[in-house]
C-alpha cells in the first residue's frame, strides 16, 4: 500500500493524501504532474487536507505543481494546508509564494 497519493476528485480537485517526504516524493511528483496537465479544468485546487505529515518535500512538491499548473495555463490554489507545511513554509520564506486558498 503507498504511503501517499493524489487524486483528483472532480474536474481541477485534487486530493493529496498520506504522508509526504523523499520516499512518497517522486512518485507523487510523477502523478500530481501526469493529472494536473491532463485535467480539462482550468482552476486546479490542491487540498492537503488529508496529508498526515510533510517534510519540506510536500512545499517542493506543491511548488513544482504550481510550475506544471502553469505550464499548462491553469491556475491552481492550495487549501487545507496542514500546520507542520506552513510552519516550514514560514521558516523558508514561501508563504507569500504559496497561492493558498483564503
């Protein structure tokens, strides 16, 4: 069984799931890229929600989705994301970058 996942839910949602460091990173790096640039949607949201826990990896995974987003002429928001994600993501400064939902 894979520690962590995405999927997308609905046209443009998607789910990330389980537990992200540099064991799940590649593969979620592989799929997330894979369904966001085949997604007929054009707004993307990334819903961490269900993410266990997160080294920095699951910040580089969110910013390569954003690359893939855009490279493909979507846009993507991120909700849900968990406290040990923002509080990395305060140290290194990425808050700001972060198109988190409000």
């Amino acid at each position: 069984m894979s520690r962590a996942s995405i999927v997308e839910q609905a046209p443009g949602d998607f789910q990330l799931l389980g537990v992200l460091d540099y064991l799940s990173g590649p593969d979620l790096r592989e799929q997330g890229s894979r369904l966001i640039g085949a997604s007929q949607a054009r707004v993307c949201t990334i819903d961490c929600a269900g993410v266990k826990k997160s080294s920095s990896v699951g910040l580089a995974l969110l910013l390569a989705f954003m690359r893939d987003a855009g490279a493909a002429g979507k846009t993507l928001t991120v909700k849900n994301l968990p406290e040990d994600m923002r509080g990395i993501a305060g140290v290194c400064e990425l808050l700001e970058l972060l198109p988190l939902e409000s």
